[in-house]
C-alpha cells in the first residue's frame, strides 16, 4: 500500500506540473462509443469551469447559507425541508429573486403563476400585497405598470408550470423550456414534492415519498442545472417551530439530497411561552442539515435566524433595527367570511396609501 501523500510532497508534484505538461499526460483515448465510461479526467474540466466561474452557480442570496454550500451546481439536488407554513415557498421565492436574469424552471404544482408573480413582484417592488391589488383595483397605473414589469421584464427569465407533472412530463417541459429560451435552464424548483404524479401513490405516505425522492434522484441526474425541491414534514418526526435535524425528516428524501435545508417559524414552538413566540413573529429559521460538498459544513444545531418581511415576504439578513420582541399583539378580529377578509384588505390597504 503506498503511503498518504503529505502536504508537501502535493506541494511539490503541483510544481512540477508545468500547464504543457498537464495537457500532455490527459489520456486522449476516444469514449464517444460508450454509453456508461468515461474517462476520469473529464471530472477535472467539470470542476475547472465551475470554480473559474461562480456565477453559474444558484445562490440563496443569503451570505449566511451562501458560504456554507458555495452554490448550488449541475446535478445536484437540494432539499428545502419544513412544515407547512414555515417558509420554504418564500425561500424559494427569495432565492428567484436573488438570481435575476438566471433561466429557471419553476414547476409550482401547489401555488398558480400569478399567485407567483404577485409575491415576487411585492418582493423585488416593496408593494404590499394588499395594496397592490387595491391600486390596480382602482386604477393605479402605477401599479399596474410595477406588476407588468416583474412579468416582461424583471423575470423575463423565470417559466412556472403550475400543474401537477410526473418526471416524463418535466422532461418535456425542460425540451419546451430549452427551445423557447435557446438555452438549457440553469435552476429547476420543484414546490414541492408530494405533488408530484407518478407510480408511487399507496396509503403509506412515507413509502410515496421515498418511492418519488429514489427517481427525482435519478431524473437529476440527467439534468445540467441544479434541482430544488420543496418537501412538506410531517408530525411522525417532531413539531413545528422545532429545530430540523436529519431525523425529522422521517424519510422524506434526505438520503438522495445533496445538500438539506430545513425551515421552520421559531412562533410555531408550542414548547416556548407566548412572549418568546412573539418575539419570534417575524423571524424564519434556517438549518442546512446536510451539506455534501466538502467540508460538508453545516449551521449550528440551533439554526441560523433571518428576518422574514411581513409586508413582502423577502428573506434577509436579521439587523439591530428589526426589534424583535417590540411588537404588539395582534388583537383584530378574525375575518369570517370573504367579505369580511376583502374589507379587511381594503382598509389595511387604505391605511397604507395614506401613510405614503
């Protein structure tokens, strides 16, 4: 057995390894033929172009997670993990809205394109909801004009698909996405994915879930952008607002992932008084439980907090000035019926309005 390379013996052999030389020793041995093998050396080139260029790798758009995976790249598979209502939708709407202009197919089986373009418009604009549809409402065309935009320009890039789809109709949809952009995508999202149709459907919804997680895995495989995909937990492995390990995810395709991020609302944790709940009001919490690349770095156990904005949804970094614990509570009256939910709206939205 040959003894472990120190490091300056590596330091040494780098050395010598003139760029002539390093081109001359690649085997030039034709691989066109096979269908499996290739040589080795072609990983080098893989890996040359992506750390020669960063930006084709998808960031999160927060330094926190950022530079821990260093980017998400071809044929990996991220798994954004969380109960429902933690904010993994925003998350992934957070990281869409940090890479403008990037192709991505998003494959939204569970909230409409325009329900989607309202939240990344509120995002990238700083319009409330509620007050950008009661501008349109009555005419604004201010509004209208900020909403057009997000659509034929700012995420000119972006195609959702909102139907349910299983994995030979996504294929098909990557070949559509392909030619209508004259390029592959760079990001697919998946959101999310017990929506997925496929074979797997049984009363076990575990064996579902694995049964999905083992072909995406596969389907990944194929692709030469990086996959993220949205999965829903369940209460068989821990609660909501509790901190997401590897073994909360009961299975729920965390042995195909590349990396994992957990979600969860620190608000939700009926294990904290309703004073520390509220301080959590706003906040969203981040866990990267898996990391593959190496060092495989993760976040510390506790998660890693972040300001989720109440009014647009966009995620970022906590500051001094968030004061998280200063807000009251919310004491107004549950709406009852629609009528009551639109009145509501509309007066938030009127309060809004002359507050500018």
């Amino acid at each position: 057995m040959s003894a472990t390379l120190t490091a300056e013996d590596i330091k040494q052999r780098l050395a010598s390894l003139k760029s002539e030389k390093l081109d001359s020793i690649i085997p030039t041995t034709e691989s066109d033929n096979y269908r499996y093998v290739k040589p080795f050396h072609t990983s080098y080139d893989v890996i040359i172009g992506a750390l020669e260029n960063p930006e084709s790798r998808i960031m999160v758009g927060l330094p926190s997670i950022d530079v821990l995976t260093r980017g998400f790249g071809a044929k990996e598979l991220i798994m954004v993990s969380g109960f429902a209502h933690s904010g993994k939708t925003q998350l992934v709407n957070t990281m869409i809205a940090s890479n403008l202009g990037k192709r991505i197919l998003f494959f939204s089986m569970d909230d409409p394109a325009e329900m989607i373009l309202l939240k990344l418009c509120c995002m990238t604009t700083g319009f409330n909801a509620e007050v950008l549809e009661h501008r349109i409402r009555q005419g604004d065309e201010e509004a209208k004009v900020a909403l057009k935009t997000s659509a034929v320009d700012t995420f000119a890039n972006l195609i959702v698909v909102d139907e349910s789809l299983g994995l030979a109709a996504m294929s098909k949809a990557v070949e559509e996405a392909t030619n209508y952009w004259q390029g592959a995508p760079e990001c697919i999202v998946i959101d999310y994915l017990e929506l997925m149709q496929g074979n797997a459907f049984s009363d076990d919804a575990v064996a579902n879930v694995k049964a999905k997680s083992q072909a995406l895995k596969r389907w990944v495989k194929e692709q030469s952008c990086p996959v993220i995909v949205v999965h829903q937990n369940t209460r068989s492995k821990g609660g909501p607002g509790q901190a997401i390990t590897m073994l909360s995810m009961a299975y729920g395709g965390e042995q195909e992932a590349t990396m994992v991020i957990g979600v969860r609302r620190k608000r939700d944790d009926q294990n904290l008084d309703a004073w520390e709940r509220q301080c959590q009001q706003d906040t969203v919490t981040l866990h990267l439980a898996k990391n593959k690349r190496p060092p495989a770095r993760v976040t510390p156990a506790e998660g890693v907090d972040f300001y989720m904005d109440p009014e647009i949804g966009l995620i970022r970094a906590l500051r001094d000035s968030d004061g998280r614990g200063q807000t009251k509570f919310d004491t107004e009256t549950i709406a009852t019926s629609a009528a009551d939910a639109l009145r509501i709206a509309q007066s938030r939205a009127q309060e809004a309005l002359n507050g500018l």
